[in-house]
C-alpha cells in the first residue's frame, strides 16, 4: 500500500452521505432534492463530520514519525532529544576606520551593514566613536540565517546602509563563517531514526554514526568502520559548497569528549573517497508529453542517493528503474557509460569499499516517438 495513502481514521464523505440519506429516509423524512434546505442542512452535517475525522486521522499521523512534517516533526524529534537544527547565521570580523570628527558618538548594535547591496549584516555590539581618528575591532553577523552569509571573503569592503560620514573604511579581517542552512526535513527524519541510541555513549557504529551526523547539516552521510583494534574510522560525504576541513573537524569535535567515546578508542574523521562514474542515458518520451522537467528530478534524485551515502554499491539500474517510474516510453545507457574498474568500464550492480561513495556525472538525451 502506498505509505502517502494510509489513514488511521479512514472514510468516504459519499459513503456517510449516502448512511445519511437512507438513514433520514428510514426516520420518515422524503426524497431529498439539490437545494432543498434539508438536503443543505445534512450537507453541512456532513462537512463538520468529514472536517473532525480528517482532523483526528491528521493528528495521529503527525504523532509518527514517518509522516509528521514541519513543527510535528520537530516536536517528536524533541520528545526523543533529538532537536531539530534550525539555520545558523554566518559571523566576520571587522575593522571599522574613523577620521577626526571631533563628535563622539554610539553607533548601536544591529546597524546594517552591505558589502554588496544584496546580502545584509549587522553590527553585534555598540561601536563607540570618540570624535578623533581611531580603528574599532567588531564583529558582524548576517542579518539572514543560513549558508548564504558565509560568502563574504576576507578584506572584503562594507559599508553602512546609513552613512556615517565619521567612517572612512570598514573592511572584513576574516572571512565569513559559522553560517549554516536549516535542516532539511527529510535528513531530520532519518536522523531522528538513527537517534534511537542516544542513551548510551559512543562504541557501537549505529552511535557513532547519529553522532556525526548531529554534529553539522553539512554532514551528508557517515560511516563508522573498524580500522584495527580501538581505532575507529569516521567516513563522511560531504555537501558540495562546505568546508570539507571545517566540517571534518566539528564532527571530530563531536565524538572527542571522553564522555562520549570509550577510553579506548581513537577516532579519526575522514572525507569519505569519491569513486566516479559516468552514466549517458537516452529517454523516448511521446510525442504529446513534455517530460523534461521530471526526467531533470528524476537524475538530480538518483544521484542524491547513489552519490551521499558512504559505501553505497553503484547500482546504475537503479537509474533506469526511476525514469520509467517518471512517465517515459524507453530508457537506456549510451557508450561511455559504467564505473571505471581495473581500467573496464562496469556498467553492472557494483560494490565499492565502505570507506568510498560514488560521485557521478550523467547526462541525458530525450527523444520523441
């Protein structure tokens, strides 16, 4: 049965309409005709009915895991202290250069600041001016959670939405950093699952794993191998506009506390190895569809699966599998497709070592028949 489907509470307003009817005919009343006031006043009976058990059925869905969304979700992530991460927004160093004005003056925190017109940050403390020519040391934070802060470089050039005519240069003495997307619900949901031994320390692989993928929204996936008597392997995939050594070291930072790890393990974290592949496929679709638009989801979700997860055996059929699912007429696989193994091409279901993931490129043709 389709999971999107199922109900706790399940029914059919045409069903009660029609228990309804017969149950109004059996008490007496007659043939009820379209505009009717009895016919009206049932009808609104009914839609309260329908609206309460629609209601029940929607908030023992949202009491699961499987199909909560949005603050139900977060809610039961949090009864299994399991919180959810919201976005984090990105923080730099500043200088701020005065020239002698002889008026002192405060300019406050939460000052908007812009390097380019677009993307704003704001001053996390008061600046005092003294009125003579002086360099501050500050700090600015975006004024919008998430990554996209993180792209001011360091020795950029701001300046203040509201000029201040004492300012002669205010300019980044690092880059921006810290700031973090919210995270995704689907990966919530999955880590909630692999949560579930929260409360033990680290030692089994299942712990260590939920561990390191709490420890950044940038951690796509990870993998805890034995590599030899108390050394322990953390292998991660990695989102493609992190810091790979940024992410590294907060989820070594995660797994370091002795109240965590076992006394006897050593753990070490590692970018998990890219293995690639190519795939070049050709679609025929019908000449009175238009399915590029589902064929473009349908590759960007394959990839997402065979390429995050850690040690994932390349499985190109897979591929092949979903694009029939998206509505086209034929799928296959052009020359030059397959994962380079011992310089063949295998273009075949293949394991790869649980250290590795695959990182492909495909691209498509579509064809109209």
């Amino acid at each position: 049965m389709d999971e999107s489907s199922f109900r706790y509470v399940a029914f059919d307003p045409d069903r009660i309409w029609q228990e309804m009817h017969e149950t109004y005919l059996r008490c007496g009343g007659s043939v009820l005709y379209p505009g009717d006031e009895k016919e009206i006043l049932l009808r609104a009976v009914l839609a309260a009915t329908v609206s309460i058990l629609a209601k029940v059925d929607t908030a023992l869905r949202m009491d699961t895991l499987t199909y909560a969304t949005g603050e139900y979700l977060k809610l039961y992530g949090e009864k299994r202290n399991c919180v959810y991460r919201d976005a984090v927004a990105a923080s730099a160093p500043i200088t701020i250069t005065f020239q002698a004005t002889g008026v002192s003056q405060t300019i406050p925190a939460g000052t908007e600041l812009t390097a380019d017109g677009s993307v704003v940050y704001l001053l996390t403390e008061d600046v005092q001016q003294t009125g003579a020519a002086q360099t501050v040391n500050t700090a600015i934070t975006c004024a919008q959670a998430g990554a996209m802060g993180n792209g001011l470089g360091s020795g950029a050039y701001l300046q203040l939405i509201r000029p201040n005519a004492a300012v002669v240069s205010i300019v980044t003495t690092a880059a921006a950093s810290g700031g973090l997307d919210a995270e995704d619900e689907e990966v919530y949901r999955e880590r909630i699952r692999r949560y579930g031994l929260s409360s033990v320390t680290t030692g089994p692989s299942a712990k260590y794993e939920a561990d390191a993928m709490e420890a950044s929204t940038d951690v796509l996936d990870a993998k805890a191998i034995n590599d030899g008597g108390g050394e322990v392997g953390i292998y991660i995939t990695i989102k493609g506009d992190a810091a790979q050594q940024d992410v590294i070291t907060a989820v070594a930072s995660a797994l370091s506390p002795q109240e965590k790890r076992p006394l006897t393990d050593r753990v070490t974290v590692y970018a998990a190895d890219a293995v690639p592949y190519t795939l070049n496929v050709k679609v025929w679709q019908s000449e009175f569809s238009s399915l590029t638009q589902p064929i473009e989801d349908t590759i960007a979700d394959y990839q997402a699966w065979q390429d995050q997860a850690v040690g994932r055996a390349f499985d190109p059929n897979k591929l092949i599998t979903m694009l029939y699912q998206s509505g086209v007429e034929r799928a296959a696989f052009l020359s030059g497709s397959g994962m380079e193994v011992e310089g063949e091409l295998i273009l075949d279901y293949t394991p790869i070592d649980p250290r590795e993931h695959c990182a492909g490129t495909i691209t498509y043709e579509a064809v109209t028949e």
